[in-house]
C-alpha cells in the first residue's frame, strides 16, 4: 500500500515539475510577451521587428489565398497567445490598390523553431 501511494506521489510530482518547466520556457522564449500559457497577452510595441515581420506574413499570404492585392502599411494593435508555438492575433492597416487603408484582423500561428508559420485567419473588419 504504502509502495503504491509514493508511486502515485512520485508520479504527481513529477507531472508538477514538468508543467513547471514548460510555462517558465514558455515565458522565456517568447521574451515575457506571453502571458499564462493559452491566454492572451497585448503587444505592447507593433513596430517590433517580429511583430510587423508577421503582419506582412498576413498579408502576402492573404494575397496567395485570396489572389489579392493588398499593400501592409502597419500593425496596429495585436496579441500573442503561447500555444505549441505562438499564435499572433494582429490588427492590420493595408491598402488595397488606390482606395484607403482598411483593417483587417488576422491570426497567424509561428513555430519559428520548425520555420513553421501558417495564416489561420484573415479578415476585413
């Protein structure tokens, strides 16, 4: 009996510490722009390099999908949330031909580890 409950213990403890592991790796491999693991967390900085490197992602794959022509002018607000990577939820301004800048929402997942990235969702809001 007794050898089954430090089993049980060993076993708890052990998940513990690994759930432990992955949310502080989390945190620090999104530099601390990511909250509570599947929460979502504002972007305090839309000119950041990666930041609009995603928004422009968004658009030149909205233009593949859509056969499209919009031109990214700027992210204007956006999320992140850690996933098995991170999910960007971006609030993009883009023009499309000589007619003003429109927002869209998109939602790109990026798995830079894997050079994976994918357009989820894009939309004129």
């Amino acid at each position: 009996m007794a050898l089954r409950f430090n089993s049980i213990l060993a076993g708890t403890l052990s998940a513990v510490v690994i759930t432990s592991f992955f949310l502080h790796t989390s945190a620090a491999i999104g530099g601390g722009k990511g909250g509570l693991l599947g929460g979502w967390s504002p972007i305090t900085d839309t000119h950041d390099r990666q930041v609009v490197e995603i928004g422009k992602f968004a658009v030149d794959q909205h233009n593949k999908e859509a056969k499209s022509n919009l031109v990214f002018k700027r992210v204007v607000k956006g999320e992140t949330q850690v996933v098995a990577g991170t999910n960007y939820r971006l609030v993009i301004a883009a023009k499309d031909g000589s007619h003003s800048s429109s927002k869209y929402l998109a939602i790109v997942w990026d798995k830079p580890w894997e050079n994976y990235r994918n357009l989820t969702s894009f939309k004129k809001l």
